[in-house]
C-alpha cells in the first residue's frame, strides 16, 4: 500500500522527466536505467493510498476531453496510522484557500452542482481533464503536484493528481469542510459544522491537532506563522498560531457584519480584507436599499485589531453591488479586486485612494477569483452561468469565457437557482441592491433577527426543506413560494416576476433537502440518547404539532410567545407584534443548524425553549422533566431530519 508521500515522488520524478529538468536524462547511456528506476516508482505509484479511516470501496473515474482515463479502486484501510511528527514550514506568501486557483499555464476549479473539478489550460482554456468526484467541491489548495479539494457535503479530503485528475486519496475528516490549505507538510481545514480547524500531515491524511473555532467557520488565510479564519455568520476572525494551533486572537469586524466566507492578505502591507455584508437588522423602516449593504471589512494584522475607518462600503465606493464573496489584490497590492456574487459583477477599489477606478459585469453568480501570477488577467469563477470569466486588467474588460461544465439538474431548477442568487434584472430588485440569498444565504439563514419586518421581530428561516410545509413564513402568510411576488415587489424594490419565473422559483426550492445532522454516530445512526430522547419528544407532546415526516401541523398555534409589545436591546421602546400571538409550526428539521430559536430569536439555546421560554407548558409537556430527559429529548431534537427507516422504526411512518 503506497504512502501519499510515495506517490508524490512518483508525480514530481515523472514531472521531472516530462519537463527535461534531471539533468543525466540526455544521456544516451543512462536513460534506460533511469527509465527502469521510474518503472520501479510506478509500481509503486499504481498501489492505492491508504486512506486513514474506514470508507466503502468506491470506484472513482477520472474523465478527460476527448477520452477518459482508467478507473482507479480505492481500498480501506483497517485502521488509522498514528498522528505524525511533521515539521512546521511557514509559507513564503500570503496564502488564502480558494475556490479557483491559477498557475502560468493551468487553471483549476470546484463546480458543485456538477460535482467535479476541472483543470483548464491557460491561455486559451482548453480542458484537460475533469473528474467527477462523488461530492460537493468547496476550496481547493495546490501543493504541486498533489490538488487538494475540500468536500463541504460528504466531509471528506480529497487528494487529486493535479495533472491528471485521478483521485489518489480521500479521507473523511468531519462535517461541513470548507477552507482547505496546504502549507508545507501540513493541511489546515476548516470544518463548519463541527465548529473546528484541522491540522492534517499532507504526507497521508492523518489528523495531527483540532481547535475549537467560533460558528460556522469557513475561509482560511496564512502568512508567517498566523492563520486565520473568517466566520460565516458574524464575519468575525480568530487567528492562530498555525504551528502550536494555539489561539492568538478574535477580531470581530462589527456593524453587524455578517456572511463571510473568505479573507484575503495584503502582500506587502499589514492588512487583512474580508468581504461580507451587513446586515441592519435593527432598520425600523426598511427599504430595499437601508436593508443589505456590501462592505469589505479591513484587519490590522500586526495589532489585530478591525480598521473601520479603512473599510470599503462597495456602494459608495463603486456603482451599487451585492454580496461581495472574495477579493484577489494586484501584484504591486495597490488594487483590490472584489467580486460581487449576487450582482454578478466585479469591482476595483484603488487602495491609496479608496476610490473604485473600475467595473466589469461578469457571468452569473461569481463566487471566487483568481489572479493570473503576471498580473495581467482575472478570472471569476461563476458558479450559476457555469464558467469562468476572464479579465484584461489593463482595460478591464472580459476578453473570453471559458465553458466549466455542465449542470446536470432540470432547466427550471436552474433557472429557479438564478432567480433565488440574483440581484441584477430589474424583475427582481431595484438598483441590483438585494437577492434572496442575501438573507437567506445558500439556501440556508443569516442567523439573524429582523426587527422591522411586517408583523414584528423575524428570525431568519432556512428554505431547504419547505416542501409540502406550506403556509410560509412565521405568520403563515406565504400561501406557497408563488406568492412571494410580494417580496420582490416590496421590500426589495423590483418589478416583479412572471408567472414562469415564480414557478420556476418555486421548483428550485422544492427541490431542496435538509443537511443531515452532525449530531449523529459516525456511520450516521442515532446515538442512543437521541433514540430515547424520541420517546420523550412523543409523550412530552412534541409530536402532536411537530408531527412527522416534516416535524410540522402546517397550522398557527399560540404558545405563549407572542407578547402584544416587547422591549428589544437593539432599539428604543418595544416592538410592536401586529399579526397575533399564533406562529406557524416551523419543521425541526436543521435545527442543531439554526440558532437563535424562537420567531423572534429570544432563545439563544435550546433547552431556553424548552424550559425559560415554555411558560405553563404551552409549548409541550416540558416542566416535569428531569435533567436527563431534558438532555436526551435535546440529542433527538439535534440529531433532525430523520432517515426514512428512523421515522419507520420511531414513528410508524
């Protein structure tokens, strides 16, 4: 069984070769012994990597353009090796994890719908090859010649021959991978649903340290010896020391910032650039352009310390933009490239300044960017349109589109997709100004509470999942996703959709599924705590409005938090609640996911709903239940959705 070190000898011998650069290869007199020695390293190479936890056998193919490659078996392994010993090499340039990764003559990228990862050639994009690998691609990170692809769905790690596309390794590592970095003879990952980061050994895989992070950490960045990481829903970064993995600092960006999933660092100035939205959740008279606003928020890394008269409102500076999602800064670092995901577009501040000095309208739903290492091209990758834009830097001008590949989901719901992340037709909001993906971001939530909305304070809900839970909305009045024509008439100042276009809209939620709990057994049952924690769930009374399969009734009920006026720490006086004290049954389902709780976000805990917020026991049968059942009836609650078999063998359904 060949080590992963093995096989990277093999690939950088055989690149040696193939380049000329063994400098006894043009000797006549030597090269079949070289060439017998590379015979030997092959077979080697031919042996599978041992992957460091127990996985099922799964043939992968490897398939290029025009022809594909063989399909290579994978085999586990019985047990994990041991934590290694490596030694700690700080990288020579700020590095960040990336969804897109240039070199001089390739280019790689993740697509997630396609489940694939291609490499093109430079300069005219031609492919080379493609490989489905089975799961949702996240970031990537290049250690020549070894590509490795974090898959934030399956949670595993990937490695790929980045010449090839053969998968010669892949480990499950946790749930909810996303920022994957490779630095020397380490691999730093981020793992968003276990709230952790991850020191691996590039050389097999195998788990070195995990830390603790804040929630829902996502992008990473390096230089010298400080790593950080950037958190999804408060924008906020900790820094560690990437050695010791010992936490140096937290730096929150403030001003309710929110929806970060990268950070970038300066190359020759002590500044760090996250790009995020804020949120002003406390507006008590919202419009669709006082609701979202685009910033690029700005760190001091020498003092750690937010820079906030440094920021850069992308609205002032630049023509009105939407989520900005990554930013890749010129050679000479006095440039700063912000691509906006929601507008589709791309904007260029000049540092010195503070002045944007360009705009160039992309492909649809660009998520990351990458610059060419002469500085004279851009490319963003554009997950909706499923291409990749290129940008002359001197013109800034899209000279090519390189095709990606193909989504192979129905046209509606792809069309319902582009609806759902856009906010650049006029049919959907004013001024480019908002998307529906700006509160609910990846069809998921912001993880905050809206104060001035209709009716009174709103927790933001997630949408995966709201088939057949119709009425929508907290106060049920959403008949179905048609109806919120509303919306984008409304509050995000459109013109408003077509009947296709809603239908569309609506298919594309339909066919969205709750994530599967991390709050589970390895292999994905139910810990026994939550199995009994389902027998309370039923005879605490849980289950007569949050039935199964949905966990809802679909109806309105009263229980007791629906105060006529509350006070709110975020405003003066209290808020008005205008639509009565019932609130539709929200489906549990992706609630270890969804804090704070609650239609107004009142419980920042869970067991706050079940015991401080559950007065008289109008929200189930929970004041005479002991420590322990409280405990296990929250391992079910957490361990949500359930499997078809689960809610067979629980519930009878």
């Amino acid at each position: 069984m060949a080590t992963l070190s093995t096989v990277v000898s093999c690939l950088r011998f055989y690149g040696a070769v193939d380049s000329g650069t063994i400098p006894i290869m043009q000797s006549a007199l030597l090269r079949p012994f070289i060439f017998l020695l590379g015979a030997v390293l092959l077979m080697a190479c031919a042996q599978p990597v041992a992957t460091q936890t127990p996985i099922p056998a799964v043939a992968i193919t490897a398939t290029r353009t025009p022809t594909p490659t063989s399909t290579t078996q994978l085999t586990p392994t019985a047990a994990a090796t041991p934590p290694p010993t490596t030694v700690f090499r700080p990288p020579t340039r700020p590095l960040r994890s990336a969804r897109i990764i240039v070199s001089d003559a390739s280019l790689w990228a993740g697509h997630p719908t396609s489940r694939t990862v291609t490499r093109l050639a430079l300069p005219g994009g031609q492919r080379v090859w493609q490989t489905r690998i089975g799961c949702e691609p996240a970031t990537l990170s290049r250690a020549e010649p070894i590509l490795f692809v974090a898959c934030f769905d399956s949670g595993e790690l990937l490695a790929l021959n980045e010449r090839t596309g053969e998968i010669i390794a892949r480990r499950w590592v946790g749930h909810g991978p996303f920022g994957v970095l490779a630095v020397g003879e380490r691999l730093y990952v981020t793992l968003a649903h276990d709230e952790a980061l991850l020191a691996l050994s590039a050389d097999n895989l195998s788990e070195i340290q995990r830390v603790a992070t804040g929630r829902q950490p996502r992008g990473l960045a390096m230089v010298d010896n400080r790593l950080y990481v950037v958190h999804l829903l408060d924008a906020s970064s900790r820094i560690f020391d990437a050695e010791t993995m010992e936490e140096v600092a937290k730096v929150w960006i403030g001003l309710q910032g929110a929806l970060a999933e990268s950070v970038t660092l300066h190359p020759n100035r002590e500044r760090a650039y996250v790009p995020h939205q804020r949120q002003n959740v406390s507006n008590m008279a919202r419009l669709f352009d006082s609701t979202v606003f685009p910033v690029i928020g700005v760190l001091d890394t020498k003092e750690l310390l937010p820079i906030r008269r440094e920021a850069l409102a992308l609205d002032s500076v630049d023509t009105p933009v939407s989520m900005p999602a990554a930013v890749a800064l010129s050679t000479d670092g006095r440039l700063l490239y912000s691509v906006n995901s929601a507008s589709d577009d791309l904007s260029v501040v000049d540092l010195d300044q503070g002045i944007g000095v360009g705009h160039v309208v992309v492909g649809q739903h660009p998520r990351d960017l990458a610059l060419s290492p002469d500085g004279k091209r851009l490319y963003t990758l554009n997950l909706v349109s499923d291409d990749i834009s290129v940008v002359d830097t001197d013109t800034l001008t899209v000279i090519d589109t390189f095709p990606l590949a193909d989504d192979p989901r129905p046209e509606i719901i792809q069309e319902g997709e582009r609806i759902w992340l856009t906010s650049r037709p006029d049919e959907i909001s004013r001024d480019n100004w908002m998307a529906c993906a700006s509160c609910h971001f990846d069809t998921g939530f912001d993880g905050q509470t809206w104060l001035g909305v209709t009716g009174g304070p709103r927790n933001t809900p997630i949408v995966r999942g709201i088939r057949g839970t119709e009425p929508l909305h907290w106060s049920a009045d959403r008949e179905n996703a048609q109806a919120f024509r509303a919306t984008f008439t409304g509050l995000m100042g459109g013109t408003g959709l077509s009947e296709p276009e809603l239908d569309a809209l609506a298919a594309y939620l339909d066919s969205l599924e709750p994530i599967a709990s991390p709050h589970r057994r390895r292999d994905g049952a139910l810990s026994e705590a939550a199995v009994q924690g389902s027998m309370i769930f039923k005879s605490s009374g849980c289950a007569v409005c949050h039935s199964p399969q949905k966990f809802t009734d679909r109806r309105l009920h009263d229980v007791g938090t629906g105060e006529p006026f509350r006070d709110h720490p975020l405003v003066d006086g209290k808020i008005a609640e205008t639509m009565g004290p019932a609130f539709d049954t929200p489906s549990l389902r992706e609630l270890w996911l969804t804090a704070p709780f609650l239609h107004d976000g009142r419980a920042t805990a869970l067991r706050d709903v079940l015991t401080t917020f559950n007065t008289g026991d109008q929200h189930g049968r929970t004041s005479g239940l002991t420590a322990t059942e409280l405990a296990v009836l929250e391992a079910f609650l957490l361990s949500l959705p359930l499997t078809p078999s689960e809610l067979s063998e629980l519930f009878g359904e």
